[in-house]
C-alpha cells in the first residue's frame, strides 16, 4: 500500500488514477472533509477515508496557478505587479482579510 499523504490546504496533489493535479484549498477537521479543486476549476470533497484510498503523490503548483479562477490581466490592471504569487497567498490574505 502506498503511503498516504497528509492533506495540507495550499499544496498541491496528483491523482494517479485521474492522471491530474489539484489543490487542497480548505480543511474542516470538525466535519473530517478536505475540499480540492483541480486546475481546471472543479471542486471536490472527500471525507478523511475516502482520502487515505487515493493513490496520491505531491506534485508541484502549475506555472499558471490562476487558471482555474479565470482571472484576465485586464482585471487586475496597473497592479499586475502586486497581485500575489500563488493561490496559497490569496488564501491566506483572505484569511487574515486584508483585502
């Protein structure tokens, strides 16, 4: 049996039997879910044993994190450079709601 990885929200995962990645972006230890979203936008949920069934491997954040929030240049304008550097860094200005 494979061995199986902790879920951690910001990092990314690749799932052998879908051949894709995605991203774990929220954790709720009181329910025992974690919610993914894969690259090309869609959400999932999956309880703590249906997680340890996955074979899984860590797999690294796709050059273009943003594709999957369809977010255009135009959109963010002039401050192109200040926007953040990965999906983990809007997340967590979310959580501390600095935006």
């Amino acid at each position: 049996m494979a061995q199986v990885l902790t879920p951690q929200r910001g990092h990314w995962y690749k799932r052998s039997d879908l051949d894709t990645i995605f991203e774990v972006v929220a954790l709720d230890d009181d329910e025992g879910t974690i919610e993914v979203q894969y690259f090309g936008g869609e959400i999932e949920e999956f309880d703590i044993n249906s997680w340890q069934l996955l074979e899984l491997s860590q797999a690294a954040p796709p050059e273009d994190w943003s594709g999957a929030l369809e977010v255009d240049d135009y959109t963010l304008g002039d401050e192109l450079e200040l926007a953040p550097g990965s999906l983990d860094d809007v997340l967590n200005i979310i959580d501390s709601n600095d935006y």
